[in-house]
C-alpha cells in the first residue's frame, strides 16, 4: 500500500470547480435536500428528477447519474431502471446507493437487480449493504449498518469481479475495492453515523467524482477521503449533530488544497 | 398533581442510548430529515418506508411505529394501515400523528380511520387536530393550532377512553391524557411554532420513549419534557428560528441528566 | 425610474405579522422542509398539501396558492392544474415557479401548460426558465440558469403581456416586470445560488407578499427586496452556504425597518 497523493485529489476538485457537472440523482425524500446543498457546496450542479416522461432527456445533459433506494417503491424504481438504462446508452457513470439492503427483501432484491440489470460504475454502501448483496435473504437491522467494511471486502471483490464495478464501503476506515485494487480511507469523524444521509452524500460526492475522473476507482477513492476529510473539519467546529450538518456544507465550500495536504489518511494498492 | 422526576426520563433516555431502537417512520415529505436527524441525536435508529412492498419486513425490524398524515395521499394512506395492522399484531406501539385533521375533510376522516382501525397507542398533536377528532366535519386553519391544550382535554379523554390510547397535546402547556390520568409538561419555548416539523419530531420521540418504557402514558410524557427542555436549551443559543432547529439537534443529542433536572416543570396525575 | 420606498416594503411585512396567511404549497420534495421554514420565520402559516382528494378544502382556507414543479410528476401535475383552477374560481394569487423549465421537454410543455391554462399571477424564476417559455423546445443546463435577467426582459413582457401576468426574474440584479412596469433588485449575495432551494423560497415569499399586498407587482417586487436583504445580513454572518442556510431564516424572522432603510437598493419604473 502506498499514500494517496493529495494532490491527484485536488486535480479532481479543481476540475469540478472549472465544469460544474450536472449530477443526475434520483434519491430518496429524506436526503435530497442535504445532496442538493452538498452537490452545490463543492460546486456541482444537482438535479432531483424522477418522472420517467423527463429521464430520457434529464440523462442527456448529466455528467454522473446517482441511484438511491432510500425511500423505494415501485414507480420510483421504475424510473431507476430507465435512467441506468439510458446512462449506460451515454456511457456516463452510475453510482448506486443500496440503502437498506439486507434490511427488507424487497431493498435486497431491488438492489441486486439494479447491480445486475444497470450496471453501476460504483455501488457505495456500508459493509451491512454490501454483504446483503452475496447473502440473498440475509437481514440487517434497518439502515445503519452491524458489520465493519473489513468484515464486507470478500464480498465487495467478488461483486467487483462479476460485475465489474468499484464497490466503495464506508465506516470507520473506508475501503474502496475495484478487482485486486484496495484503497483505504482513515479520514473521518464518530459523529458522522449520527446526521442522516452523510451515506448518501459520500454517494453523490462519488458521482462528481467520477464525472470528472476517468478512473472511477480513483474518484470514488477521492470521495471518500473528501468526505471525511471535510466531516473532521466540521467536526472540529460543532457542538452536536446540528451544527455538524451546516459546518460539514461549509468545510466542503471552503475545501482547500492545504486542508487536504494537513489531514489526509488514505492509502491503496501498490500496482 | 405531583412532580415529575427526572430520573425516571433519564432511565429512559439511558435504555434509548443503549438499545438504540429503530424506529419505522411512515411520515410526511416536509419532515423527513428532520426527523430522521432528532431521532438519530437522540440515540435511536431511524428508517423511513412507505412501500407496501416492504413493510411487513421493516415492520418486523421495529421497536416502534410513527404515522403522520402531514402530506397523505391514498397510497400512502394505504400504506399506513398495513403498516398499524402490522404493528398491532406484533404488538410493537404506535404513535399517530393527525396533523391538519380539522383542515381538510380528507384529513380529518384518514385521521378518525386510523384511530379506530388502526389502533394506536398515543396520537401525539395539537388542541384543534384532537377537537377535529370529535367534532367530524369541523375546520381548523391549516396545520398550525387555534386552541390551546385545555381546550381539547375533554374531547381527548373521551378518545383515550374510546380507544384505549394516550392522547398528547402540544401547545404552550403541553398536557398527556390517559383515561383519567393527566400530565402536564411546563417546559418549552415560544419559538418553537416557528420552526416547521417540531411537532412531527415530538410525535417520532415519542415513539422513541414507547418502544422503551411499557407504559405509554410515562413514555409520551417524557418525550414531550425532552422536547421542551431541549427547546429551551436550543431558544437560549439561538438567534431565530435557523439557528434553532440545529441547536436543538444539538441539545437532544448532548442532554444530561443534570439538564433534566435543573430545567424540568411536569407534574402528573397522583395516582 | 424611481427608487423603492423602504416603508411601503414593512407595511406589508407588518400586514404578514398581524395576519399570518395560510400558504398553500404543491411544490418539490427538495425544498418543502426549507420552503415552510422560511414561510414561519417571515410570520405565514405554510401548508403543503397534494392530494387531489383535499385541494378544495384546503384552497378554500388559502390566502395565496404557490405551484413548483421542481420534482413534477403526473399525478402531481394533475394537482396542480386542479389547484391553479380552484384558486383562479376563488380569485387567490397563484405564483409558479417552472423550476428546470427548458431543462426537458416535459418540463417545459408542464410550465407552458399551467401558464397558459392556470393563469398565474406571478410566473416568478431565473433567466433561463423564462427564456424556455418563449422558445419551446429550448433546452438549458438542468435547473441553474445560463443567462442573465436582463436577457430575459423581452420574453417576460410579452409573457406578461399574453397571459396578464408578473414575471419576477431572479438573478445577480432581480427584474419585475408588469407589461410596461419595471423593477430593478439590487439587493442579493453572491452565495445565494450555492444553496438550495433559494429561489424556491423567493416564489413562496412571493405568494406570501401577494397575500397582503392587492398590487401584485408590488408583491413581487417587496419579495426580491426581502430576499435580498436576508441573503446580504446572512451572508455577512455565514462562513458558507451551511451556515448561510440558517442565518437567512434568522434574518427573516429578525427582519426590522432598519435593515430596509439602510441596505434597499431597488427601484422600478416612474409611472
């Protein structure tokens, strides 16, 4: 394993900064609000559409397309199937956040249908989601995950492997698994798990990423060590969950190319 | 009437950061994250999911149920009486929270349909939502209360006696029935009206005491003292209503037993 | 042109307190949270309610009726027309905002169709959204503008024209027009667009002025100014667009004579 270098990171928000990507997100209702600021703060361009009369042509301007099955039903699911349809036509990067699988069979099953059928360049999840998608059937407790990514890399790589695609687990350390390549990301804070949707903010973050980082293993590496570097900076500020959530918008806004030299903590496969 | 004693809420809030139970929330669209952040600063597990597909699942997850009709519509409404039918049969609590019954007569007979189908343990809202619970066909303004709590204690013993339920009424008294039992909860703040979901987070506490202390009538009244004081704690940092929902966030995640005790004003039926 | 007196700004803010209108609101699942919260800080009572079964009663409680397609759908489209017809049978002002209008086409034909069929009072959005009414089939960059407001005057007057209407045009300087009524905003912070949901907010201010103020270009105009002026005090207070968020909605609620007398920089046509 050797150090990720900060700056190959800072590339990528520059970048970001210059085209301000469209981000296509079909999401659910709890989050959408905070993806829509955290999108705008590091200076994306986010879009909430879900109606399948406006996909086809939403899809067209998208640079990245996020998946997320927070707040699933039918219809809604639908229109996932039609977007990573048409985002695979377009060849732009899909990123899929199974939320709660393993927690219903309905999450599980519509989540291993939307890896096999849409074929997501990323699926980004905690370890508990993750290795719902090997265990057909098993169940979690609701939406926070009962497993350390460590416990989820063996399923995360033979996921990779048949699908091919980036699996990207959060939690304590992050581990990023593309085939034989680990990424780790120690950048992070304990209060994290404790605001809503900061799992579904790492999951469209890893779409700007990816819509400008032709590696998706990278960007989805960047992600994460943005996230958490960005998580430790509000930290540093807050005084609970509340002030947490504006200071975490912040620290993304103001996100500097020294503050990612100073905290950095992210290393990956030598090769 | 005697006093309320804070140990008794402090044993509670322990077994929450203990057990840290989830909480199935069928709720509205306004609330979601906000709710789903006090519920994850208080120490419980919070999971949203409307899909008919999935509830008998969540349902067999949960430590306890919350209904809100803040934005209903038939699928949802649906939804929710599977969800209560669920509930009742595993016999986890579940709180109703009618909000604008008396508003709208859609409203007002989903809210009466799921009081006497579904069975909740505690409706949890304010003095006209509950007199729109007696008086079919009355019209309230919208979701904001017209009446304070003492004007709707009679029409909520009558429906605590009817339905064997807990009615909690908010207001600048906050007052907890229980056929003939009574609490009355003094803590609170002005501000809080004016920071929209603050009841539907009362309502989702409440389901967060219920589903750790068997009886119901302690546990609503509990949640309400933990609202009020954590609303005092959050009106005293705040400078408007922005910067007093993140405090108040805050303040229910940092609540100490010694807040509870310098700050609480209930007092409860003796007997 | 002539400048905006401050004081004929806070006779309708003072009209607000006293009176605080019910908003009804059909609008988009990002912003409903952030939408009835700045709603309660400037002193309305919002509503959010989409069901067709309760559009009726609950635009018969309604001072003002706001319509948003940020997150359209058909059933909600269908909710929105049948609300836009019962408000125009009540005579209560409509405000739409197309949001993402020229982004697809089913936005586009969506906002052509409730212009033209729902006859708003005010048709209030940025640049672009404006622009796409004129040139059907016009296509922009999801929902941020590209364009400026003053090129936009031209399509608005002849929207205003046609269809009887406001336009309110936001953007670095905001532009009202009323066939050959201008005004022109000046007040406003560059870190508005980095936040979600802003100009949303500004419809629904709109609808809120609209409620008070039977000049429905001065609604329009007075809503611009006070957005501004919020976003100017909470910019100063903010360290980005986290904290802005929260200092806006203390900034409404705290809003004072004083802060229109000193910071008002609008004007609108002698006549």
């Amino acid at each position: 394993m050797i150090p990720i270098d900060p700056s190959e990171v800072w590339e990528d928000i520059e970048k970001i900064h210059e085209r301000s990507p469209l981000i296509h997100n079909i999401t659910n209702y709890v989050v959408m609000n905070t993806t829509a600021n955290a999108l705008l703060a590091i200076g994306a361009s986010p879009v909430m559409a879900h109606a399948a009369e406006e996909i086809e042509d939403m899809i067209g301007l998208a640079s990245a397309l996020v998946i997320n099955i927070g707040t699933l039903s039918p219809p809604w699911v639908a229109s996932m199937r039609k977007a990573m349809s048409r985002a695979g036509k377009k060849n732009i990067p899909v990123v899929l956040d199974p939320v709660g699988a393993g927690a219903t069979r309905y999450r599980t099953s519509t989540a291993l249908m939307l890896v096999s059928e849409g074929r997501p360049a990323v699926v980004r999840a905690n370890a508990s989601e993750i290795m719902s998608l090997q265990t057909r059937g098993g169940r979690t407790k609701g939406v926070d995950s009962l497993h350390r990514p460590e416990e989820a890399v063996d399923v995360a790589r033979i996921l990779s492997e048949k699908f091919d695609l980036t699996v990207s687990i959060s939690g304590a350390k992050d581990m990023i698994i593309k085939k034989d390549l680990t990424a780790v990301v120690g950048n992070g804070h304990s209060m994290m798990p404790r605001v809503t949707g900061l799992g579904c903010t790492a999951s469209a973050l890893t779409g700007v990423f990816a819509a400008v980082n032709p590696s998706i293993f990278k960007a989805a590496t960047h992600a994460m060590i943005v996230m958490g570097i960005a998580g430790e900076i509000a930290a540093e500020k807050a005084a609970g969950p509340g002030t947490f959530q504006i200071h975490f918008l912040d620290a993304l806004y103001n996100l500097a190319l020294r503050d990612l030299k100073e905290r950095i903590r992210a290393e990956k496969s030598d090769g």
